[in-house]
C-alpha cells in the first residue's frame, strides 16, 4: 500500500488525492516523502512551492522538522541526492531548498489565502487536520469545510495546483468521509475491518480484520484490531 500511496502522491497529473488509513500507517512519513521527492526531483531552474497544514501549530512545526532531517540528515536521501543544500530561508516555519522549492507549515488556524512564494502559489497538503478536537462538533466540522472551500482551496497555484488530504477518519461526518463519492478525488483507503473490493486483501487476517496480530507502529506501540 506504500507503493500505492506514494504513486497517487507524487502524480501530479492527480490534482486531488487522499489517503485514509488508522493510525500507524505511516501517512504523514508518506505525504513527507512526496515533498522530498520535490525537492530531489524539481528541474533546475523551476521552482515549487508546498504548504502542509496540519491540526495545530506544533505538529505543524514538528513536520517541517522532520522534513528537513530527512532531507539534510537522511543516509539514503544524503548519499542519492547530496547536491540538496539548506536555501536562504530555514527556520520553524519555513523552509528554502537549494534546488527551488519553498515549504510552509502550518496550523488550521493560521491564514493559507493569498501565500506565494516568488510569485507561485502553492500545492497544499492536509495533514492530520482533522481531530477530535475540531470536529468534536457539528458547526466545528462546518467552519473547517467552509475553511478548505473558502480559503484553502481558491489559495492552491491556478490550473496546476495539487490537494492532497492525509488522516484518520474521526467521525462519520468528517470531511475525509464526505469526499469518498467525489469522483474528482483519487482515494486509497484502509478499513480497520475489510469489505469487498478493499486493496491489498493481504493486509487482513482471516476474520477479515486489519493487523489481526499485534504489530507495532511508528511509535513503538503494539496495535491491534479486533471486531470490537
């Protein structure tokens, strides 16, 4: 499924992708890794600019950290691409590569309409955005919608813009949910428990249950999934 994601990620002839999956599925390391195929992979002379917003502030911040220690500190990335250099701006918020590509990091709550960097506006990634916090509530659901229709989408880089929306479904009503039907919207999704037509049938266990034995996450944690 990683292989998939990232296919969907890094196809820029998709202008909306999304990938749902429980927690532990490494999606904000696959969204990462689409903007560090940017800036390996941007041609010389062009440039691009990416703004990741994230649920809050100090996510958002710990994502461009992260980044940056994968794209300047990461073996792999080091020893196939070590002409990548820290540009003129590299701080929390923001970060320059040296081969043109601007990244931003941002809170829900921080303003995304009317951002450009040298003229170009962005490609924009949700990540994470969707939590129990702000969709605890049917008008805290509205007023984030209303915020992807308002603000953040009409900000995206006329005609060539990419959205791209990465999370965990946190209730029924969430935005990640009401995109499923849209047909403009390519989709890869994970079910905790399997249904006919799912991908990667592998992946589930003869109860039909994703990670039907304990494995462990990102974070160390063992998880598992049971009917309950």
């Amino acid at each position: 499924y990683q292989v998939r994601a990232l296919e969907i990620l890094c196809d820029d002839t998709i202008r909306r992708a999304s990938l749902v999956m429980p927690r532990g599925f490494a999606k904000s390391t696959l969204s990462m890794l689409r903007i560090a195929h940017k800036v390996a992979y941007t041609p010389k002379g062009r440039k691009n600019y990416e703004i990741v917003i994230s649920e809050s502030q100090p996510q958002a911040l710990d994502y461009l950290q992260n980044l940056k220690d994968l794209v300047m500190h990461g073996d792999s990335f080091r020893k196939a691409f070590p002409w990548v250099e820290p540009g003129d701006r590299w701080g929390a918020h923001a970060a320059e590569f040296s081969t043109g590509v601007m990244v931003n990091c941002l809170g829900t709550n921080q303003r995304v309409r009317g951002r450009n960097y040298k003229g170009l506006r962005p490609n924009i990634t949700l990540d994470d955005f969707e939590s129990e916090e702000n969709s605890s509530s049917a008008e805290e659901r509205r007023k984030l919608r209303r915020k992807i229709r308002a603000a953040w989408i009409p900000a995206l880089r006329p005609r060539y813009g990419k959205f791209t929306a990465v999370g965990t479904l946190v209730h029924e009503d969430a935005y990640l949910n009401r995109i499923r039907k849209n047909k403009a919207w390519k989709r890869l999704s994970l079910r905790a428990r399997r249904e006919n037509g799912d991908p990667h049938p592998e992946l589930y266990g003869e109860d039909g249950m994703l990670w039907p034995d304990a494995h462990k996450d990102q974070d160390g944690n063992l998880v598992q999934f049971d009917l309950d």
